[in-house]
C-alpha cells in the first residue's frame, strides 16, 4: 500500500536490517540475540540467547521460572506452529487450598514453570549452534553485573514490599531493603550459576536433575506444592495456531489455553464495516473498535479455559457469520456497559451478554522475536505473572518463580477454575501475518488482560494505516476497563476524548506513554526489497537491532 496519510513521526527511527533482525525488551538482551546472528546462528538459536539474557536483564518479567507461548516460523518447510509451554498447575493444586492473597504471593502462587522447555524445545527441533554458547551473554551479565535502567530500577522499587517478605529479597535488595539505583550495577551469581548448569544439563538438569530438587525441596519447606513428579512430566508441546482472513491477510496467533482468540475475533468483527469506517483517530471509528472490544472480551469471558476441561468454541467465534451477527448488535450512537477484563458472578445491570458462536458452523510479561537471512521468525511473549512473580526465589537457584496461579479463578462457575494438572487461560499471544503464504509481520506485546485489546490496534496500525512498524507501536493507545470506562493515553487529542464523551464513553487519561498500555516489539519484512524492519517500544527499555 502507498501512504495516502500523515502520521507524526516516530521518536525514533525504525531499525533497519537485511540479514536479519533482533526486538526486545532490553538492548542487551536484543543484543545478546544479534550476536548469535552475526556468528552464524538461526533466530531459533537467537532467540534463546534473548529470552536467558532478558531473564538477567529483565527480571522482574522474565526467567526461567515462568512461563508462556510462541509462534514459529520454519522458512525452510514453509510451516507456521504454535508452541504451548504455559505450565501447569501442581498436581495437588485444588480450589480449596488456595484465598485471593495466597495465589497471587508467595510459595502457592507458581504453575510449574515452561519457559525453559519452550526455549530449548525450539532450540532442539530447529537450532544449529551450542547451547553453551546461547547462555554466555546472559551468565556474563549475571555474573559481572548489568547496569540497572531507570525503568529497572521503577519496577525493582515498586515490588521491594512484596520481595521483602521472604529469604531470597537478597537477589535484588540491599540489607536495608533498598532496591538498586539507576545507573548502579546489579549481580546475580545464585542465578549464575543455575543458568550455568543449564547451559551444561539442558532441560535435564531443571526439570529432573540437580536444579529440579533445589527446586521441589526449597517450595516444600515453604509450604508449597511442588514435586518431582510435576517437574519431570511436564513438556512443552507442539500445537496447530488459530488463524483468521483479514483483508487478505492470513494472521496467526497462539490458540487456548492462550486467550489470544479475542484478538482475531475484534479484528474479524472489523473487517466487516467498510474501510471508509476506518479512520486513524477519527472518533467514530474509535467508538467502533471499543464497541467491538467489548463484545469480544464478554466472549472470552464465558468461553475461555484449559481446553483439556472446558469446551471452546473457536470455530464460531472466529467465523464471518458470527462477526457479522455481533457487528449488528453495536449501537453506532452509544457506549454500552462491560462487566469487566474477567470472570465474576456480579456483572453489572445492563452488561454485555456473550454470544452465541455455537450456533454458527463456520502485570509482568515480556515479548520478544527473532528473525534471521533465511526467513525464519520466532515471535515469543513470556511472564512471570507479576512483578518477580511470586516474589519468591527457591533456595539457592536465584530463581524467581512465576505467581501464574492467580489468574485462575477460585469460583465455581468459572471455567478457568484452578485445578489438579490445569493449564491457566492466559493472554499472552504472540502474532505472525503473512501475505499469499510468505511472511509479513511479527507482532506482540506484554500488558494483562489489555494485551488482547492492545494487539489488535497496532495491528491496524500496520495493516490498515500503513505504518512502519516503530510508528504503529509508538501510536497512542486505548484499554476498555469497565462498565463505560475507557483509558486512554493524554496524547489522543483532546476533542477525540471529547467526541467519545458524547457517545457515553467515559475517558480517563493515562500518561502519554503509559506502560500500562503495554510494551510492544515487532519485525516485518518486506520481501521486495529483502529488509527487515524492527520496532521497539519506548513504553518499556525496548530496542529493536538489525543488522
């Protein structure tokens, strides 16, 4: 597409590269990934060296005590796959042994951590270098010291109350519970050596070996669940991605226990009005998107779960018959009222309802990719749930596990209900967009449950908009909260807030670049040309680098 619009430029320039291309949430994490390149490495190798040097970097997001979901391209087979390592919750996990604190904080709070099965499942069906060498970047930082951003050193103060309540505070705070200062140098040697032992033992030596009884032992002195028996039969897993036809496009994304299907649904149900609707900025077509927005989150309310337990209707709600019928019931004048971003049993008077697709046949997160000369791109979004997870590092590990057991729910009714072996409805979802089978766009982003609305607005950005990937992520942002509440970040003009007003939104402004809003990253590729491009969130400490 040509540009026929004008957008303000980007705060910084895209990146450029033609041989391939590195985004996430640290320099030097993107950089530890673009050295792989550069030695000869595939983005299935460089993405490993990424998610281990932002487990240094970023730790308060990302680690090895976490889990999360990946899309894969594979260049060489031309085929498009969805890797599930979201964990599971132990296998005595019930209901009753859990209260709102205690899945949230401390030692109950983790699933059975995937992120390292995700990483070196990838790594050993697809990678070509050493593991050895994919770990060096992040033992180096960990061991040596990192220099501590600002944005670290916000997110480290922010949870010292929460890290303080328990032995491993020590990783991150001073003996006076003080969080590290910008600029000043953090080490981490328990996390070190642990990722050392990885480096040697592979998923082994974590998931049955040395590391798996630091593990089992240090969570049942806690009072925790965990056994060894969890750990050595967990296993990431392959699946087939959901996909949608938008315009053309064919965009992928991960499918349930990933509730990433709100994604495709607001965009399908978009695709329906006419591209005349479809104004950048233009308050009437803001109000078309939250209004779909809100259909689609009432949708994965009722539906969404561990598909192994509870029935999703992916097919309908992803069909064109269904976004049609859903298109209909937006009242074009009106803000309607939403229960909500998940489950409860007091939905307001006058809520939303969900459909019905069975009719029709038809926090903490980070995310991160990889793409290389030959094509390949590996679009990851990982979590520890919240700040440092749990808040909680086993033993000697200086592993921070993830406290992913709070977004189940403890009411009956819920289909997300916690429970023995389950895997949690999550939102991270990574996304991948091709044109006629060949790769276009990798794009994701961190943010709760506003991942799921976030996606779909830097999406249009590059594919309706025709942004260049830094623009569209850079562009301001919208969540819908509840009942009419929207959020919206203050550098959306003030009589498009106005104009909302008047069709009974009820705006609150956040910060021009509010983190809340997420922290995207993304590559796209233009084949005609053979260069990347590489975008960046200035929301986060994100740096896109090509080379």
């Amino acid at each position: 597409m040509d540009k026929t619009t004008f957008y303000p430029p980007s705060n910084r320039p895209v990146a450029l590269g033609t041989n391939g291309m590195i985004t996430s949430a640290h320099p030097l994490a993107s950089l530890a990934g673009q050295k792989i390149l550069m030695e000869g490495g595939n983005a299935f190798d460089a993405i490993v060296a990424t998610a281990s040097t932002l487990n240094v970097v970023e730790p308060y997001m990302s680690g090895v005590g976490g889990i999360g979901v990946a899309i894969v391209y594979n260049a060489k087979d031309n085929t498009v796959r969805s890797l599930n390592f979201s964990g599971r919750a132990p296998s005595s996990a019930d209901p009753e042994k859990f209260s709102s604190e205690s899945k949230e904080t401390g030692i109950l709070a983790p699933l059975i951590p995937g992120n390292l099965a995700g990483w070196l499942t990838i790594h050993e069906r697809y990678g070509s270098m050493d593991r050895d060498r994919l770990f060096q970047s992040a033992i180096g930082y960990a061991e040596n010291g990192f220099p501590v951003t600002q944005l670290n050193s916000y997110f480290m103060n922010s949870n010292a109350g929460r890290l303080a309540k328990f032995p491993s505070k020590s990783i991150i705070l001073d003996e006076y519970g003080r969080a590290p200062k910008p600029y000043s140098r953090l080490t981490m040697p328990l996390l070190a050596s642990s990722l050392r032992k990885i480096a040697k033992g592979g998923k082994e030596v974590f998931y049955e070996g040395e590391l798996a009884e630091q593990i089992v032992k240090g969570n049942q002195e806690l009072g925790g669940l965990f056994s060894m028996e969890d750990l050595a039969s967990y296993e990431a897993t392959w699946e087939d991605p959901i996909k949608i036809n938008y315009k053309g496009l064919t965009i992928y994304t991960t499918p349930p226990n990933s509730s990433g299907f709100q994604i495709l649904q607001t965009l399908k149900l978009l695709e329906g009005f006419a591209d005349s609707d479809l104004i950048y900025q233009d308050p009437n077509f803001l109000h078309l998107f939250i209004e779909s927005v809100k259909l689609c989150i009432t949708d994965r309310i009722k539906y969404a779960g561990d598909p192994d337990h509870v029935s999703i209707p992916i097919e309908g709600l992803l069909s064109d018959d269904y976004a049609r019928r859903q298109k209909d019931r937006i009242n074009l004048e009106q803000a309607s009222i939403v229960s909500g971003e998940h489950f409860t049993k007091k939905i307001p008077k006058g809520s939303l309802r969900a459909g019905s697709p069975e009719e029709f046949d038809g926090g903490m997160t980070t995310h991160f990719a990889a793409a290389d000369r030959d094509g390949n791109v590996v679009s990851i979004t990982q979590t520890l749930g919240g700040g440092f997870g749990s808040a909680v590092a086993i033993g000697d590990t200086g592993i921070f596990l993830n406290n992913m057991s709070f977004w189940f729910d403890l009411e009956e009714g819920s289909p997300n209900r916690i429970g023995p072996n389950k895997r949690v409805d999550f939102v991270v979802a990574p996304t991948q967009t091709f044109d006629n089978g060949q790769f276009l766009l990798s794009m994701g982003t961190p943010g709760s449950w506003g991942i799921l609305q976030t996606t779909p607005q830097f999406l249009m950005n590059v594919l309706d908009f025709d942004m260049n990937v830094q623009e569209a992520i850079e562009a301001p942002r919208l969540k819908v909260i509840e009942g009419r509440e929207i959020e919206m970040e203050e550098r959306f003009p003030y009589h498009i807030r106005k104009a909302l007003e008047t069709k009974g939104h009820q705006i609150k402004t956040i910060s021009p670049w509010s983190p809340s809003v997420g922290g995207a990253h993304g590559i796209q590729f233009d084949r005609n040309n053979g260069v990347f491009q590489g975008g960046a969130d200035p929301r986060r400490d994100g740096y896109a680098i090509g080379w």
